[in-house]
C-alpha cells in the first residue's frame, strides 16, 4: 500500500524511528508536547511553524535551550544520561531536494559510544531527516514494524529515516545500519577528536547521501530534528547547534532558527 499524502508530519511516526535506533522498545508510547512561544521557529516563506520537544518515556530528557554564540543564537544540548530531541514538520517533494546546511560544536566525545552497537549507541549530536515513501517495498519485518506502529500511535512509521551523526572511530562517509531496521541508517561526518570546541560547517548533498545510504531515490523529506543523546553509555554530553538551511531547487532557503525561554 503506498504511503498516504501527509501534509502534517506526526511526531509519533517520527519517533518510533528514532527510539527503535535508541534501541529503546519499539512498542513504547511516545510523548510530544508543543514548545511554548519564542521556543525554536522555522521560518518557511510567511509561516512561522513551530519546533516540537520530543520526549522519549523512561528516558530522561536532553536539555535544550538557546544560547548566544559567534554564530548569533545557537541551540545548546545538555545530556545527562537522557535521551530527546527537537524536531519540526515540513515537506519537500523529491524533485526539490538539495543543499542542506548545518553547523555544531561539541564539547567531547562520548567514551565508549559506538553506533554500530545496540547497548552503546549514543552521539553527541545527530541531525536527523525523515522521508516519506512507498511502504509496499517495505520487508515483511519493516513492514509488520510499520503496522504495529500504525497500531500504537495511529501512524505509521517514516519510510525512511537518515542521519548525520558524529562518531568516535568509524570514518567519515561511513553508512551505519541501524541493527533493528534496515530504514533508519546514519552517515558519519566527523568522526575522532580532531574537531572539538570549534564550529565545524557542512554542506551536504541530500539527495547524494540518501542515496548513498539506501541506494535508491529518496522521496518526499518530511521532518527534521536534532538530537543530542548519552543514555546508553549513562554518561555526560554537551553540544551546540547552529543554524540549519535548506536549499530548495526553487531558490528559496528555508532557515531553521529561534529562541528558547
């Protein structure tokens, strides 16, 4: 059954994406709550949409509030053995992907974090997209996965689910497959200590690096979100994200930016 046209990305869909690759339970339920006024905004032509806090049940939650930096207001992520996120709906078809623009700082790495293992599976930041596609490819696992997350929360999970993450040891352009779901994969673009206390800027290629991880055409992006998170490990991580763009085929930016009280 191909996937139905959404014109409001639903934070459950999303994060049942996200806690399967937190090797959470996929069956949990999921809480979302609006951020209050002044809270983080994308700004699209005239509208003005509203970021969501992500909380994930039995986790605590990463604090997130908005610091000055050299780069004007930037979002500092506090994880303190906790794991949530930011996030925010949108939808761009596929024939306009093209540039995304981001930039983050962190402060260390997490010891012992690996990706590529279920029980040691955090990152000090994650910036993380969300496709829309055709659930009729889905594998018979993904798609029961998708089914019984239909269930639960009334949505069904995101086709496809890509992450730009920073990594200890695993090389830059590195693909890492999340060991629950062949639908959530993470491309590593910094990896070691090399990097830490600066701002590090990338431009990336969206529909290039989805192609690279899934090997096939990425469809619509519906949602975006970042994520600092250090439950697995239970240990201390603090980073800083900066402004986020996205450069549509039309010309337009679409900028993500705002305030935290």
């Amino acid at each position: 059954m191909p996937w139905p046209k959404i014109e409001r990305w639903t934070c459950a869909a999303f994060l049942v994406a996200v806690v399967l690759n937190l090797q959470a339970c996929g069956s949990m339920p999921l809480a979302t709550s609006k951020l209050a006024s002044g809270m983080p905004t994308v700004w699209q032509a005239e509208d003005k949409l509203k970021w969501e806090s992500v909380k994930i049940p039995g986790k605590l939650a990463t604090q997130y509030s908005l610091v000055p930096s050299g780069h004007g207001n930037s979002i500092m992520a506090v994880a303190q053995s906790s794991a949530s996120m930011l996030r925010q709906d949108l939808r761009i078809e596929p024939d306009r992907l093209n540039a995304l623009n981001f930039s983050w700082q962190i402060q260390k790495l997490i010891e012992g974090a690996d990706m590529a293992h279920r029980d040691s599976e955090d990152s000090p930041v994650r910036l993380i997209l969300a496709f829309d596609g055709d659930r009729s490819q889905f594998s018979p696992k993904n798609a029961m996965l998708s089914e019984l997350t239909h269930a639960l929360t009334g949505q069904p999970m995101p086709f496809a689910t890509l992450m730009y993450v920073w990594c200890n040891q695993r090389p830059v352009n590195s693909v890492i497959h999340n060991p629950r779901t062949d639908r959530i994969r993470k491309i590593v673009v910094e990896s070691g200590a090399g990097r830490l206390n600066q701002w590090i800027n990338y431009e990336r290629d969206i529909r290039a690096d989805y192609e690279k991880a899934f090997g096939e055409p990425p469809g619509a992006l519906i949602g975006i979100g970042i994520m600092t998170d250090s439950d697995n490990t239970r240990s201390q991580a603090q980073a800083w994200y900066g402004p986020i763009a996205l450069n549509v085929v039309s010309g337009k930016t679409l900028g993500l930016e705002g305030s935290v009280k």
